[in-house]
C-alpha cells in the first residue's frame, strides 16, 4: 500500500510539473528558505535545517529539508555530572497543500542518523556493537499557517504528529511545531 502510495505521488508531481513547464521556467518556482534554532543554557541545542522546495502549482509544493541539530546538556544522576553530547542530521522530504491562502496540510518523511549510544533506548541495535548510529525514521502529517510577503516569500508555522513515534525518538513528544522561511 505505501508503495502504490508513493507511485501516486510521484505520478502527481511528474505530471504537475511537466504542465507547468509549459507555462514557466523550471527556476521560476523554486523557492528557498529554512529554520534555524537556538537555546543555551544548562542544555545548549543549536539546529540549522535550510530547505529547497518547487511549486508544482500555486497551492502544492514538494521539498526537501536537511536538518542538523547539536546538542549538549550537562546533567546529575546520582551524584554523577554527565557531560552529554550528540550530533543529529538527516533529511526530510515535504508535501504542502494550501487549503485556503494561509492556511496549510503538510506531511513530512523524515530520516535521520542518531547515536546508538544516546537513542537507542529499545536496544534494537545490540546485536552490532560496532553499529555507532542508525537511521531513525519519523512521518509526520499536519497543519500550518504562513504570512505570505510574495507568491514565494512567507514566514511558516507547522504543528505536526509523528506516527511513527517510539521509545528511540529524538523528540520528548509525538507532537512537533515547525517554523521557518521560504522566499
């Protein structure tokens, strides 16, 4: 089913895109932009995740976002300072469908490498002790509102769900809110 799923998609988009070749140029719909993140403090979390995205009409757009997040926390436990430090990155390919001219539904598969060592709480990876990450995968589906400056330019906010949440999720929460620019 996500296969026949994901033919559909990519179907969609081939067959959006190459009507809407005819009327404008390839570069004409990209759009660019990103989030960028920063707390500091007893935990310090500096994230950085730039996006290229393409209009495949005024309404859909498809995309990609590279994410990266480093963390570092220190932290007692029984009478112990723990000096915690990790480095999360991946990507994540993005639908968004403007419902009306703010308003959004967004869906996200995201992938990203985490240390074994800190996230791996299900201990799925102890059978390779020599396996120091693994691939953590999060679909998201949710909703949205952008400030439109432009037909590309907005500022962005998404609240999504992850269901695929688990034990070995880099998030405290299914819930997760998103925002950013385009322009």
């Amino acid at each position: 089913m996500k296969k026949l799923f994901l033919i559909f998609l990519i179907t969609l988009s081939i067959s959006t895109i190459a009507q809407n070749e005819q009327n404008t140029r390839f570069s004409d719909n990209l759009f660019f932009g990103g989030g960028l993140g920063l707390s500091f403090g007893n935990m310090t979390n500096i994230e950085i995740s730039p996006l290229v995205g393409y209009m495949l009409t005024e309404d859909f757009h498809a995309g990609l976002q590279i994410r990266y997040q480093y963390i570092r926390a220190n932290y007692y436990y029984n009478s112990y300072l723990y000096d915690f430090r990790t480095d999360i990155f991946g990507a994540a390919p993005f639908l968004r469908y403007f419902v009306l001219d703010e308003y959004y539904l967004i869906s996200e598969f995201e992938l990203l490498s985490l240390e074994t060592e800190y996230f791996d709480v299900l201990n799925l990876y102890d059978n390779n002790p020599d396996k120091e990450r693994f691939i953590y995968t999060g679909v998201f589906v949710g909703a949205g509102y952008a400030q439109r400056f432009s037909e590309k330019s907005m500022i962005y906010f998404s609240v999504l769900y992850n269901l695929n949440e688990s034990s070995n999720s880099p998030y405290s929460s299914p819930l997760v809110v998103r925002t950013g620019i385009n322009f």
